[in-house]
C-alpha cells in the first residue's frame, strides 16, 4: 500500500496514512482524518477474559480500535478515560451498534490478568488485546501503530518506558477504515465521527 508518514507531535513515531485520504474531491463529513475505504488489517488477539478475539467477528458494528497500555500514566490513562465518555455518551441503539477495541502495545506488563483487573477496576467494559510479543508486533505494523522503548533521557514514571503513538481508528459496519483520530482527540470530535458513519445516507 502506497502511504505517507504523518508524525505525531506528543511522542515518537509516525502513523502510516493511506495516500488517496488525502486528496478529497469534497469537504469531508469527519473531523478525524478522512481514510476513505480502505480494508481494515486482521486483528487477531486474546481479549482480558482469555477469550480468542478476532476483529472479523466484528464487522457488523461501527468498531474503535485504539492503542494503549496500562504503565503508560499519560496518554493512555487520558485515552481509555475518554473512550469511556465516548462510551457513557452513546444511546440505547448507539450502544447495541457501536463497539470499542483496546490494543496493549507492552505485551510483557499487560498479561490477560493485568488487563482482567484494569477494566474491573476503572470499568471500561470494552475488550482490551493482549498476545505474544510477535503477535502484536504485526498488529502494530498492519495497523500503523509505534512503540520502542525509550532511552535514559527520555524514560519517565508517566510514559511507562515507552514511547509510543496512540493512533485511533473508527472502522464502518463493512470493516473498513474510515476515519483515524490522533493523539490528542476529544470524545466530542469521535462521537461526531460515529455519528456521521451510523446516520443512514
């Protein structure tokens, strides 16, 4: 796939963004990054009840992946608290259609147990993925998503080590990429986003 680099400003790495989304003939519905069409990568993981997930079970909803780990103190904690706004703010049938995936990118800290006591203690009920190091290696790739560790200058208490992006992507109810929010996006701009996919043309 031919892609261009759009680099986050909060922490290292680079979000990979298919080229055509960028040359829009109309103004677009979105406030995210207007992906068009395009296919969504295969998500196949190991949700916090140690459940076999796969993102094809999925692809009758408006779907969220987004990116986290649970030693991260800054963006992530920002992150998972307001997809549970984004949650909290949906109607009845918004909730039966809409769904929210979490990825760990710290496969070594977010075991099935860690991940089973995060979503019981902070109540986000959505599924988070977890898997072997090489697993989800090829999900962050497909998926555009960056982690490496950090050196001795950069390691603090707040990023966990790690410096990462936090990519976020709504897919349609046909699995495909549509829209990508990054880091620093508010629950008003993807409630807006969902909004706009599930209002029927």
């Amino acid at each position: 796939m031919v892609a261009v680099f759009l680099c986050a400003t909060m922490c290292s790495g680079c979000v990979f963004i298919p080229e055509g989304a960028l040359d829009a003939d109309s103004p677009s519905p979105f406030r995210g990054t207007d992906l068009g069409f395009s296919s969504a990568p295969d998500l196949r993981l190991t949700d916090h009840t140690g459940t076999s997930f796969e993102l094809d079970g999925w692809l009758s909803e408006t779907t969220i992946i987004s990116f986290m780990f649970t030693q991260c103190k800054d963006i992530c904690l920002i992150s998972e608290a307001d997809l549970a706004l984004v949650r909290d703010s949906f109607t009845t049938e918004e909730a039966e259609n809409i769904s929210i995936i979490s990825v760990t990118m710290d496969p070594e800290n977010d075991d099935v147990e860690t991940l089973a006591k995060w979503v019981e203690e902070w109540n986000y009920t959505w599924p988070h993925l977890t898997g072997e190091r090489a697993e989800l290696e090829v999900v962050w790739n497909d998926w555009g998503a960056f982690v490496r560790a950090s050196d001795d200058s950069q390691k603090t208490e707040e990023n966990g080590g790690l410096n990462h992006t936090a990519p976020l992507f709504i897919l349609d109810n046909y699995g495909r990429m549509r829209v990508l929010h990054q880091m620093g996006w508010s629950p008003e701009d993807v409630l807006h986003d969902l909004r706009v996919l599930s209002t029927p043309i």
